[in-house]
C-alpha cells in the first residue's frame, strides 16, 4: 500500500483522498463521542477571511476557543481557489462514502444501502451562505495550549528582515496573552493548514482543520502592520517567497486532536 509523508504540505489539485487521508481505527473520545485521526497539510492560496475571528467558551472547561472562516470568494475566476473548494468538497463525498461503509461500528446501524441517511448527518466543511450575494467558507481552527492560552500555529510578518526572510511575529506573551487582532474580516492571508480528521456525536459527524502557519498579505485594518507594497511585481514576489516558506517551514508539535473539541 502506497503512503506518504503526513509532514510534508501538498497542494489542493494533488490531494488524492485514498493516500491522504487513510482513516483506520475509530476511537473513543474521554468527552465522549468518537473520533477518526488524519494529518494532512494542505497549502491553501491567499484568500480573504469572511468574518473577524470567531472566539466562545467551552462550557466545561471554561476554556477559550478560537476559529477563523476562509472565504472561497473569487473561485470562480481563480483557479487556486477553485482548486481548494474542489478539494475540500471531494473530501466531503469520501468522508460520506466512508462513514457509510462504516456506519455499524460508527453508530450501531447498517446504513451501507442508505447513503442518503449519512450525507444527512454530515456537517460539509464548505459551509453555504445564507445569502446568495456572498462565498461559500471554510472553518479552519486556531489551536492554543490548554495551560497557558499560547497559540501553537506560527505567524509570520509579511514584511522582509535583514536576513531577507520573514520573521515569526509573536502573537502571545505572559502578559497580555493572545493577541489575534490581525485576524480581522476581508484580510487577505496565505496560510498552511492541516485536515485533523473526523468527529462524531451521537448522529452527526463533523470534519476538522486547524491552522498550522499562516501570514497576513493585505488587512482591512487602519494601522497596516504587516502590509505588503501595493506593487503587482513584489506581490507575486512576495507570494513565491510565502509559498517556500510554507514548504519549509517546521509546523509546531501537538496531535491533532490532543486538546480539539466539538
């Protein structure tokens, strides 16, 4: 059986779902529930976030969760994000085909013959407007230590150093904690992220990313910290200089689902 290295980024057009997302043992979750592991980063394009960051409180814990929506807005003329929207609705189909050669050992039924019953309790990643003026998103998680609320995706500057790298920008310290004011609505972001798998509760089940690097190109914020020139050259020099970044670059530690809830 053919593999692959689940640390290595690929692009939407390259994802084939079978290599990439092998799905073996459904596991018990502690919380309850069962959940399915998969680790597969995907190099998304630079896209607009649909919204500012979303935040609300586990009722349990009392923790803070954090999530963004990447907006598929220009799919239409964009081949790149067409490609992404193309990936992530055939990961839908294969997740609905999966679940339904797996729905005795997932909820005690025979649902092989009833595909329709599972598309049904499934959540699609891409997530259809209400209102037909606007895109189609996809909810990508912002993952923080259960300890200290320190986020474990890295963010980097879109302004070059003296080294003529882009430097990480710390969004974090003891102080003050988490600062995710660049994630504001209509700021365009390059970003790396990773399909953590499967949830499932009670009859529904719910597909999972989380944000591994990411890197602000344009904001709609008034003070531009980490604005590029406006310069079509050095935008599409920035955009190659990003993409090797985000090839190379080291993803932070943690599982995908160590501290991930629905």
């Amino acid at each position: 059986m053919a593999s692959f290295d689940n640390n290595t980024p690929i692009k939407p057009t390259d994802l084939d779902t079978s290599l990439h997302i092998p799905y073996a043992k459904i596991k018990s979750h502690a919380n309850g529930g069962k959940y399915i592991w998969a680790k597969t980063k995907v190099k998304a394009p630079p896209m607009r976030l649909a919204f500012d960051y979303n935040q609300n409180e586990d009722d349990k814990t009392g923790r803070m969760k954090y999530d963004i929506s990447l907006s598929f807005m220009g799919s239409d003329t964009n081949p790149k994000i067409a490609g992404l929207r193309e990936m992530c609705e055939k990961i839908d189909q294969y997740n609905i085909d999966w679940a339904t050669a797996n729905s005795q050992e997932l909820w005690n039924e025979d649902l092989t013959r009833k595909r329709v019953i599972v598309e049904d309790r499934y959540n699609p990643m891409v997530k259809m407007p209400k209102k037909a003026e606007y895109s189609p998103t996809l909810k990508v998680k912002l993952m923080t230590n259960f300890n200290t609320g320190k986020n474990e995706f890295q963010v980097f500057s879109n302004v070059k150093g003296e080294d003529g790298g882009y430097p990480e920008v710390d969004i974090w310290d003891e102080e003050n904690g988490l600062d995710l004011s660049m994630f504001k609505a209509k700021t365009e972001v390059a970003s790396l992220i990773e399909y953590t798998g499967l949830w499932v509760v009670g009859k529904k089940f719910y597909p999972g990313w989380k944000l591994v690097q990411v890197q602000p190109k344009s904001s709609s914020a008034q003070e531009k910290k980490y604005a590029l020139d406006d310069s079509d050259e050095e935008d599409e020099e920035a955009a190659r200089d990003v993409s090797q970044m985000l090839e190379e670059g080291e993803a932070p530690a943690g599982g995908a689902f160590d501290e991930e809830e629905e």
